[in-house]
C-alpha cells in the first residue's frame, strides 16, 4: 500500500489456468481468457463495481485497467497510479512509498552508525531494537494457532513454502510478516534491500514493477503486491476462519514506521561488501517479528541480500518442539547455514558469522 496515496489495488497472476481451489474472494473473478501462455495482469479495488466490455474496471472514484495476457511487462515503462482524490489514472515514474524511502534512506544512513560488519554498540543496538518492538507490541508476537495449550507437533504449512519478496526496513512488509507471525507460518524470504543485486530483478520478471512487498504462493499459482491484500489473502486461504488481529491493518500508517526510523534505516540499503554469488542453501532462521533480537539479525540477512527460511516461532507455534529439537531452549533468534554446518543461537555471533563469511572478501 501507497502511504502517499493510499491506493487500494491489487495485482493478481497466474502462469496457467485459474488454480482450482481459491479463497471465496476470487471465486467469481472474471479471468480472461487467452490463448498466450504469458501472466494476465489484472488490476482491482474493493470499491470497483463491474467489469465493462473493454477491459476496464469501473467505481465511482477510480478507474482500474486490466493488462492484456499479450502485453509484455516493461520495468522501464511508467507504470499507472491511481489517485483517489480526483479520481482519475496518472503515470508516475515510482511508487510514491518507494519514492519516501529513497529519500529517508540516506538521511537515516547518516544516523546508522556506519558499516554494518564492524563492531556495534550493542546497547544502543538492543534499545533501538526494543523501542521498536514497543512501537508494534501487540502484534507479530504470538500465533493464532488452535494449538495454543496443545502437545500436538505437527505444523500446519502448505505444501509448498510461500516466497515473499520485501526489505525489512519497509513498514509494509512489516505488516505482512507480522500476520505470517499470527498464522505460523514457515516462509521463503528473499530480501530486496536498495541497491539489491538479484532479488528486486526477480520481482520486475515475475510481476512488472518494482514494488514491496511481493507475495508468489506456489500452491495456488497467485502473486500479488500490496501488503493489505496479501495479509486478507492469507488470512482467507490459511487462516482457518480467523482475521487479522485488531489493529494490524490499521496501525502500519501509525506506528509502523517508528522500528524502520528507531533502527535508523537498518535493513533497508545492500551492504557494500556483501558477496554477488547467493550460497547453494538457503539459510535457516527460527525468529518471530517482534522479536528485538532477531529483528537485528534479520536486518543483517536483508543487508546481505541473503535468501534464507524464516521459521516463524511466535508464542503458541506448532513449530516451537523443531526449535527446541534444534537448539534445546525456546530463545530466539535460532541460525542454521545448512552450508557450512553452523548454528548459533546468539545474535551477536549471528551477525558476526554472517558479515564474515558471506563478504566478498571472502569468496
């Protein structure tokens, strides 16, 4: 979502035929048909009412295009915006979201503290971080999980791992990773900090621009965009009758910038240093996202452009005995580089492991 704008729309894509099993939400969507074997691009809001002839999504504030199958997505095309105070489309060279972190990002560099592989003030490091956590309390701590006073083990994933594409500095893909947290889920995370080498480039060929968050759910064949569509989505398909918790959706344009300026724009610009090459694994992190310790961590894997398996572990998971199984305590941030053989279990040996050995002066 457009913290500028506040645009309610949403891109959904499929590489083949709609899946079968979809959330009643879609269920009545009018797919194109098409012969192409290219993603239909369609673009929606809630307040839309019906689909005209031509293609064109219509409500009495907006007008919503729908891309043809046949038209090939251009990252170097402006891409069409829509404003809700006069109601019509405009082109914009950048999301005015993205347009508001390019510009905080240099000025809370200054106040970063520097290199992130040198040797930090750990205090000021912990109090920053649990500020934060302060900031976004009641959410992205526990699991709203049937489980919650049950030995049962078992997890309740889908079948195949959810991809989501974000950096952790941006207060949109906060909210989407603290409603991961609720639903306990296990999820691929492949961060796209500014300046990203690999990650943002799989965004603009998987769905045509570069926007964060992006959510691509094999188990369905749908991607989208939007942090508030993607928490509806997920709380639809995997929630089991659940909703978000009060206030998540809401409080992001609130306090869900307070972590991203406590943190000084941690997690948010590629270090430097970090190495081109991703390692052959990805790396394991049993974390939840409110954690202040693990909060640190991540920012370091996002500063790395390191792709790694977030192991959400919030109070009430079904997936606490796996970490205990692994590191016999409860205590996050748990880190396992299936690489090399490590695991820690404290952040500042964490950190210190990753800037070593992931720095390109080490390849």
């Amino acid at each position: 979502m457009s913290l500028l704008s506040l645009t309610c729309s949403q891109s959904i894509y499929f590489s083949t035929s709609p899946p079968q099993h979809l959330p009643t939400k879609f269920k009545n969507f009018p797919f194109p048909s098409t012969s192409s074997t290219r993603a239909a691009t369609l673009k929606f809001s809630p307040f839309s009412q019906r689909l005209l002839g031509n293609g064109n999504w219509v409500s009495h504030r907006n007008r919503f295009h729908a891309k043809s199958a046949d038209s090939e997505p251009n990252a170097n095309q402006p891409s069409a915006q829509v404003s809700q105070e006069n109601g019509t489309v405009s082109n914009s060279s950048g999301n005015p979201s993205t347009s508001f972190l390019s510009i905080l990002c240099p000025l809370l560099k200054l106040f970063s503290g520097g290199d992130p592989s040198q040797e930090r003030n750990y205090s000021l490091e912990l109090a920053t971080s649990s500020l934060s956590t302060l900031a976004r309390l009641p959410w992205g701590s526990k699991a709203l999980s049937d489980n919650l006073y049950s030995e049962e083990i078992t997890t309740l994933d889908p079948p195949m791992r959810l991809q989501l594409f974000e950096f952790e500095a941006c207060p949109f893909c906060r909210r989407v990773r603290e409603a991961m947290t609720e639903l306990d889920l296990s999820v691929e995370v492949y961060p796209c900090p500014k300046g990203s080498l690999r990650h943002r480039e799989m965004v603009r060929r998987s769905g045509g621009k570069e926007q964060f968050p992006f959510l691509i759910d094999p188990n369905t064949g749908i991607s989208l965009y939007e942090s508030g569509d993607i928490v509806n989505y997920l709380f639809q398909q995997y929630g089991k009758g659940r909703s978000p918790s009060t206030g998540l959706l809401e409080s992001t344009l609130f306090t869900g910038w307070m972590p991203t300026i406590l943190r000084a724009g941690r997690g948010m610009t590629l270090w430097e240093k970090s190495r081109q090459d991703p390692p052959p694994k990805k790396l394991e992190l049993f974390s939840y996202e409110n954690n202040a310790y693990a909060r640190i961590v991540r920012e370091a894997l996002c500063e790395l452009e390191l792709a790694y398996i977030l192991h959400n572990v919030g109070e009430g998971s079904t997936r606490t005995k796996l970490l205990l199984d692994a590191s016999q305590s409860k205590e996050v941030p748990y880190f396992i580089d299936p690489n090399t053989g490590a695991q820690f279990g404290d952040y500042k040996k964490i950190l210190s492991y990753l800037f070593q050995t992931y720095s390109a002066a080490t390849v």
